[in-house]
C-alpha cells in the first residue's frame, strides 16, 4: 500500500476537504473502515496482542458469567424458548467458558441448552471466524446476527455484553477560559494529525457538575443508543441484559481516549487502524437511556464485587482442588479480575432489566 492509500493519508485528505472531525467520528473511522480499520485488519487480543480482556484472564470469568445466564433463566421461570446473545464476543472465549459451565451444572438447570437458541452479535468477518474455531465443539451451535435490530422479541432474551460500551466512542468538550469548546481532529501544515479545539456546533449540553478550566467532557451518542436499545429489548421481550466495562459510575470530567498496541498506550493519531481505540463506558448515560423506554436498571457494582457475589472464590477453591499444582496461578488471577489496584475497581458491572419483578443475579440486596 502507499503512503497515499494508507487510512491516515484518505482522513487527512478527507479533513483537508471537509473541516476538523470529531473523536467520535475519528475513532469510528479508525475502528472500522471497512479495508484499513483495526477490525477489519485481524486485531490481536491476548498476552501476545494489544489488549487482555477479563475471559482471557481466566477461565473463571466465563463460567462465571455463564451461571449467572443459568440463574436469570431459572428467574425469568425456565422458559421453554428464549435467546442467549452476546455482544461483541471478542474471540469466542468467554461464551465458550460459559457453554462449559452451563453444561455442566446441567443438572440444576434441566431443559436450559435445549430452550436456548445463542445468537452472537458480530459484523467482523475475521472475528466471526475466531468465534465459529472456539465454540466448534460447544453444546449449542451459534448464529450471528450484525447488531441488535435482528434479535426477535417473541421469547426473552438473556444478553451479555463485556467490553463494547468502551468501544462505542464520544465526542469530547473542553471547558476553556472563554466558555466551551470540542476538540476535533484536525491537519497541520506537514500533513500530520493533530487535536485543536473548535467552536460548538451542536449535540452539547453544559453539564451540571463542576468541571474545572482545561478539564475534558465526553459524550456518547453511539452508548446512550446502545442503552436504548437495550431497554426496548429487555421490555419488548422480557429478560435481563448484563453489562461489564471499565468507566465510570458517575457523571464527571476526564479525558478517557486510549490506544493501545501490545500493551502499551500509544498516540491514537500517530498510526490510525493500527491500535486498539477505546473511551471509558458511560454508564449515567446508558441507565438513563435504558430507562427513558421503561425498563429497569440496575445500580453499577464493582466487577470485583460482581465476581464475588456470583462465587469466584468458591470456584477458585475447587480448580486448585483439583490442580494443587495451578494453586499459584489461580490466585493471581483471581487478584488480577478482583482486586482494587487491578480490573476489581475500574471495571463495573450493571444491568437492564424487565419485568421490573426480576431480581437479577448479583443484585439480591
């Protein structure tokens, strides 16, 4: 490719043209141009890729989700048919530990696999690919669907969503000395992209917590749809939607935009569709918009929290039973998704819900 084709030559070209663009708009075009975007191109997940998401962590973390789908189902009143949808299931590993888990508690949950019909919510090709390799050999063969305009609402649906609201981006306002403005990418006079800031064009609201001078606000068009959606969903069909992501719990300021290659955050303008973009969820935002449609919502636990309330210590305890050897390495794990100073704080978890009679699991008190 040359350095003219490539996605950062065709976004300065298109700059040039059109005026500065926002970071919602950037980071979309990053992710998913439909040749050069990071998800077109094969992203790497893992300890060899540029990120580790908590299914990768552990085994756990899977299993554990999988048992709470059990036990919303046993809620909802073991329905005879029903839908379990994962949003952007990543490479397939966490629903595979699920299925894991869910097949062998099969005796506290008889009729479950059969009532099932799992539906995946990928429009990655490559991602399809990874996901159809690692659910090969599961109990129940999966279908996918583009997004969740294709799920019916003529049985309930039970859905998970780890990881997706930080790929959903905002646009970002700065408060500045003289009032308000939106930091949009725009070009310098050597071609290269660069942040600036621009007069308000519309889409902003001032917010109603303090926000000092030089202090960023983000705002997520794409997250409070995808929380409406949810809520239409949920009290369309019925059933629970469960929600795990790193952001925060509160309206407040911060500047959340990250990219990551191997590891490592790197300038989100220097190489676009080469790293892995993300802006912390919003989850005021999303619960609010869920519950504009009438369904219910949760409050936000601490993932930590969550995985303590569904028993993470209690599974760790029986795969060191039966893997004295493993001991170690169970424990770290368990530090890594649980702990304050690891994924335990910065990662919540919370729920859209309906009927509003549904006690979902994790949140009996």
């Amino acid at each position: 490719m040359s350095a003219a084709d490539t996605l950062k030559a065709r976004l300065a070209r298109e700059i040039a043209l059109t005026g500065p663009m926002t970071v919602a708009d950037y980071v979309t075009r990053c992710l998913h141009d439909p040749r050069d975007g990071y998800y077109a191109s094969h992203p790497s997940l893992g300890e060899g890729g540029d990120f580790i998401t908590a299914p990768l962590v552990s085994q756990m973390f899977g299993e554990l989700i999988g048992l709470w789908a059990v036990e919303t189902w046993n809620r909802l009143g073991a329905p005879e048919r029903f839908r379990l949808v994962e949003v952007g299931p990543g490479d397939g590993t966490l629903m595979s530990d699920a299925l894991k888990a869910i097949t062998g508690a099969a005796r506290l949950a008889p009729g479950f696999l059969e009532a099932c019909d799992l539906i995946l919510i990928e429009p990655s090709a490559p991602l399809r690919d990874l996901q159809a390799k690692a659910l090969a050999g599961a109990d129940l063969s999966p279908r996918w669907a583009r997004d969740l305009g294709r799920i019916d609402t003529d049985a309930p649906v039970i859905l998970i969503a780890n990881e997706v609201l930080d790929c959903l981006p905002a646009r970002q306002f700065v408060r500045t000395e003289g009032g308000w403005a939106e930091r949009r990418i725009g070009v310098d006079e050597r071609g290269e992209l660069i942040f600036g800031l621009t007069a308000i064009t519309g889409g902003f609201a001032k917010p109603d917590f303090d926000v000092p001078p030089g202090g960023v606000v983000e705002i997520s068009e794409q997250q409070a749809i995808f929380g409406r959606e949810l809520g239409l969903l949920m009290k369309a069909a019925t059933g629970a939607a469960l929600l795990i992501d790193y952001g925060r719990a509160r309206p407040e300021a911060g500047d959340t935009l990250q990219a990551l290659y191997r590891h490592r955050k790197v300038d989100p303008l220097a190489d676009p569709g080469a790293a892995d973009l993300t802006q912390w969820a919003d989850f005021p935002l999303v619960m609010e918009a869920a519950v504009r449609t009438g369904a219910d919502v949760t409050g936000c636990l601490a993932q930590g929290d969550f995985l303590r309330r569904l028993g993470i210590e209690a599974r760790a305890q029986a795969l060191k039973a039966g893997r004295p050897s493993a001991a170690a390495v169970i424990d770290r794990q368990v530090h890594r998704l649980t702990a304050d100073d690891q994924m335990g704080t910065l990662f919540k978890a919370a729920a859209i819900f309906a009927p509003r009679t549904l006690v979902v699991p994790g949140w009996e008190v």
